[in-house]
C-alpha cells in the first residue's frame, strides 16, 4: 500500500491528487486510537491511512458516518427479527 501510495504521489506531477490507504470503521471506536500493528509498521494513522468517521468525512459529509451507523443499526434491527 505504501509503495502504491508513494507511486500516485510521484506521479501527480502538479495535479491535485491524494493518496491513502483507508479503514471504514475502528474496531475499537473512534474515541480510542487505531491499533493495528502491522499497519502502524507502515502506515502513520491520520496522515496515511484514515481511519474510522475521519475517513467518511473526507469521502462524504460530516454527517456520512452517523448515516452509515444509524443504516447499519436498523438493517440489524431488523435481521435480528428474522433469527429463530
């Protein structure tokens, strides 16, 4: 990811383009720091990779992450109904 990343970068040659790699949700929330240490080897959160309501702030609007959670409660609302 890195590597690509870098590549569209020296690319870009005075084009407005960014670059990260993404992870649409926190599995440990948004108010506790992404954790994954494989990718913070790699990967600066914040700077290169985005994480979380951060991410779908940058791709939507402010409010796309609370949409997607509320859609994401409801669908399992009503699946939850249809469980023996």
């Amino acid at each position: 990811m890195k590597r690509d990343m870098l590549t569209i970068a020296a690319l870009r040659k005075g084009c407005r383009a960014e670059a990260y790699a993404a992870c649409g949700y926190n599995p440990g929330g948004d108010s506790s720091p992404f954790r994954n240490n494989f990718v913070q080897q790699f990967l600066e959160v914040g700077a290169d990779i985005i994480v979380g309501s951060a991410f779908w702030k940058l791709i939507g609007e402010a409010s796309t992450y609370d949409e997607l959670l509320e859609i994401a409660k409801e669908v399992g609302q009503s699946t939850q109904a249809l469980l023996p």
